[in-house]
C-alpha cells in the first residue's frame, strides 16, 4: 500500500473551474470508522480538496455542487498512516469503488459507475506486471554484472519488454473509451527514435540526427491544449526533464524551445497561464549561471506585452521593475560602463579603460559580514591568479559613501594592489545596472568587458579563469 507526504489544501487554487456535481462512495473492507481525504495531483505536488467520514455503512461519501477537474485523484486514509489508493476523474462522477484491502487493494478492486475507473483499475493491474518484470530484470542485472554472457543476455530482455510495454502503451491509447486515461497512458509513453544508417554519414552525425529526433517528437503524444494532464503525477517530472536534460542548457534555446510549448498551449487559457508562468520561473530554479536571461525574454514577450492577463498591475510593475535591474547585466552582454569612479588616493578610473584579458566588477562594503569574509580572500585569489601569469584585473567598488571605513578596511586587510574606488556622488547608478541590492556582488568580464559571469563567490572565480584560461591558451 502506498503512502503520500499531502499538501493540506482544502481550497480551490486560481488554476481550477468546476461545473455541475460530483458524488463518489468508497467501501474499503475492514476500513469501518474514521476520516477519508480526496486528494489529486497538480504540477509536482498533491493536494487535499474534500474530506468526509466514514458512515456506519462503512462508505465514505465525498459529494459536492461543482464537477471536478479531470486527473488522477487519491483516495487518503489519515488513520492508516495516510495510505492511499488512486483513482481516476473523467466525465463520470457519480461512482462506488469497492476494494477488499488497503494493502493489496488493486488485487479485487471493483469500479460501479465509471468506465473511466473500470479501464485504469484494469490498465494499471496489466502495466504493474511490466514494472514488476522489469524489477526482477534489474535486480538481475546487478546480481550478475560482473557475467558478461548473463548482462548480455538481461539487456535483450530488457529492451525486448520495453518495446512489448509500448506496444501496450501504444494499443491502450488507442482502445480505451475514458479521455482522461489516455491522457495518462500518452504521458506515460515514450519516443523510438528509427534506426538511422551509418553509410551515409559519420556516427557523429547519426548520434546528433538520433538526438535531434527524439528532441523533436519528444512532446507527440501529449495534448497541451488539454490541461488534464497538470492533474498527474507525469506531466511536471516529464517537463522537467525536457527542459533540463533534453535540450541544450543555454538561456536562447531554453527561451525557444520554451516558446514553442507556450504556442503549443495557446488554445488552452489554463495551459497557457501554467506554461507562461513555468517559464519566467525557470530561471529562479536553476542554478545555472545566465539563466535570468530566460526570465528576462520570457517577460517581455508575455507580461510586459499585456498577455499575461491573469497578473494585476502590481505585479507587472515589479515585473518590469526586475527585468530593468537585470537586463543590463545579462551574461554575454557588454558590462555597462562606469566612469570616473575615485580611488584611495583620489585619482579616477572608468572601467572601459581598463586594460586587461579579464576583469574582475567587485561590488562590498565593509560593514557586510559576507564581504568581511568574501573580499580578503578574493584579494589571495587575485594574488595566485596574477602570480599564474593570468592577465587579470580587479575593480573593487565600494557601495557606500563615507570614506573612513573603507579606507580603514583596505589599509587593515592591506588590499592595496587592486583598483579600489568609489561612486563619490553616486552618479554612475552601478546599484540599477549591476543589480547591487546585495553585497558582495561580483561579475567576471572579458577583455571587451563582455561579462561572461556573474555573482560569483571568491572560489567559482578563480575555477572560472583558470579553466577559460586553460581553454584559451590550448586553442592558441
């Protein structure tokens, strides 16, 4: 029997419309007293939306005014240690689902009412045979890993039941009469990419045409203009896997690849919202370096155009507030330039006229307890790097405008050797351009002051320019 960490939710969520009425008994033999919650999948969580008490007829009665949402629901058990068993919502709501169990309750579970349940109660006994196989093939596997012969022999196996599943998968698909079980059963299933000769071109080539194809028909069998497939289990792990594992992780193609899923959704206002919404949060996600970009073009194209019409005026001005704080400072952008920023000694330095391979944009104060700890040792690291022949450059800007701890700072942790300056009047709006609301802030530039990286800590900066420079050098 399965057992679920819940989201307590009992609440309709933005993204929901409900019409007409649902009413749905649940017998469980045994199961005589206590409460039942109704849950179902949304996105990468699972949600509660009814609860009931089982009667002295030992049924659990779950009735609403408003039809609910198709997907896949969960039938919860809080007694038991929230044990729970799934079912599914299509277009009939009125049904009885009866089991003998709750730790083997697929072996005779029975669907009155709903054809929908009757196809995926017996749809998930045949394909929990296939998953059962395969763990004994696995197991197998490792068992045996060291028997050449025996490996060999489990991976045949292995793919001959594979392909058997989707031929299942793909039959199931086509005979079931319950739309929504075919919704799951196409998010279940995966692409065969056709065999492609190596005669004609190199295997280079054929591993990039194999790529190429699977990354273009990887979304054929889902309907994203039906938004019965965000009340799954299989959708988000299925996006998020293409997004982050199939495509190429560079900010442009997850921005295109990005817009060709959002058009995929345009006719569904639920999908779009969802798909729209996926992308500007990408970025926050990630932990790759650039990817603000993602929400920055995502913005611009959807909510700063007025077609994200689900979001009021506040939150599109601190929207827009955000893409003006960081499209200055986008990775691959020239770095804006700052001019006549003062130094300890009162001279004036501007960054474009500073000559170096790369230059380090470090932005402090000393007052900050990470810049206490993240600038000496950046200054080591600057140290080592120049000591390595690495043609570098350090502009350290101080944020604030009193003098005296700063140059107090500097003179106690002897940082002397690179430029150390400050916005006297405050005129250069370095906190706008470079995004400083927090400090230390650090941004790597190249030698036509492109910045090719940004907040950064003292240690990703010196791995980044040994390793570019590395780079750089074998190419010469």
């Amino acid at each position: 029997m399965k057992k679920i960490l819940l989201i307590l939710f009992i609440a309709n969520t933005v993204f929901y419309t409900f019409s007409q009425n649902y009413d749905i008994k649940i017998k469980v033999k045994g199961v005589n007293k206590g409460d039942v919650y109704l849950g179902h999948y949304y996105n990468d969580a699972q949600y509660v939306i009814d609860t009931t008490s089982i009667n002295k007829k030992g049924v659990a009665n779950f009735k609403g005014s408003k039809r609910l949402d198709g997907g896949v629901y969960l039938v919860l058990f809080p007694q038991r240690d929230m044990s729970y068993f799934e079912i599914l919502i299509g277009n009939d709501q009125e049904f009885t689902i009866e089991t003998d169990t709750l730790e083997f309750y697929m072996k005779n579970i029975k669907a009155k009412g709903s054809i929908d349940n009757k196809e995926f109660f017996a749809f998930k006994k045949k394909d929990r045979d296939f998953g059962l196989e395969s763990y004994y093939l696995q197991t197998s596997y490792k068992k045996y890993s060291t028997n050449k012969d025996s490996v060999n022999a489990i991976r045949k196996r292995l793919t001959a039941l594979a392909k058997k599943r989707e031929a299942f998968l793909s039959e199931t698909s086509k005979t079931v009469k319950s739309k929504t079980l075919k919704v799951v059963v196409n998010l279940m299933r995966d692409i065969e990419v056709p065999q492609i000769k190596e005669s004609s071109i190199n295997k280079d080539s054929v591993r990039l045409a194999r790529y190429n194809y699977y990354k273009n028909h990887y979304w054929d069998y889902v309907d994203f203009s039906d938004s019965t497939i965000l009340n799954t289990q299989l959708f988000a792990p299925k996006l998020k896997r293409f997004m982050t594992k199939i495509i190429v992780q560079r900010a442009d193609t997850i921005i295109n690849e990005g817009d060709k899923l959002i058009a995929m959704a345009k006719s569904s206002p639920i999908m779009y919202r969802y798909m729209v919404e996926y992308m500007l949060g990408f970025a926050d996600k990630s932990k790759l370096m650039g990817m603000d970009k993602v929400f920055v073009e995502t913005a611009k194209k959807y909510h700063l155009k007025g077609l994200a019409t689900w979001a009021d005026s506040s939150r599109i001005a601190k929207i827009r507030s955000s893409v003006e704080k960081t499209e200055p400072n986008l990775v691959g952008n020239p770095a804006p330039d700052l001019r006549r920023l003062e130094s300890v000694d009162h001279k004036y330095y501007t960054l474009y006229d500073i000559k170096s391979e790369y230059t380090v944009l470090a932005f402090w104060e000393p007052h900050c307890g990470h810049c206490k700890i993240e600038i000496p040792k950046l200054y080591k690291v600057y140290e080592k790097l120049k000591a390595k022949g690495i043609g570098v450059e350090v502009m350290a800007v101080y944020t604030q405008i009193k003098r005296e701890p700063w140059e107090k700072f500097i003179e106690e942790k002897d940082i002397t050797d690179w430029i150390n300056v400050y916005d006297k009047y405050q005129l250069t709006n370095f906190r706008m351009l470079y995004n400083v609301y927090a400090t230390p802030s650090i941004y790597l530039l190249d030698k036509n002051k492109k910045i090719i990286g940004k907040k950064l800590n003292f240690e990703q900066v010196e791995k980044f320019l040994i390793n570019i420079d590395k780079l750089r050098k074998g190419g010469e």
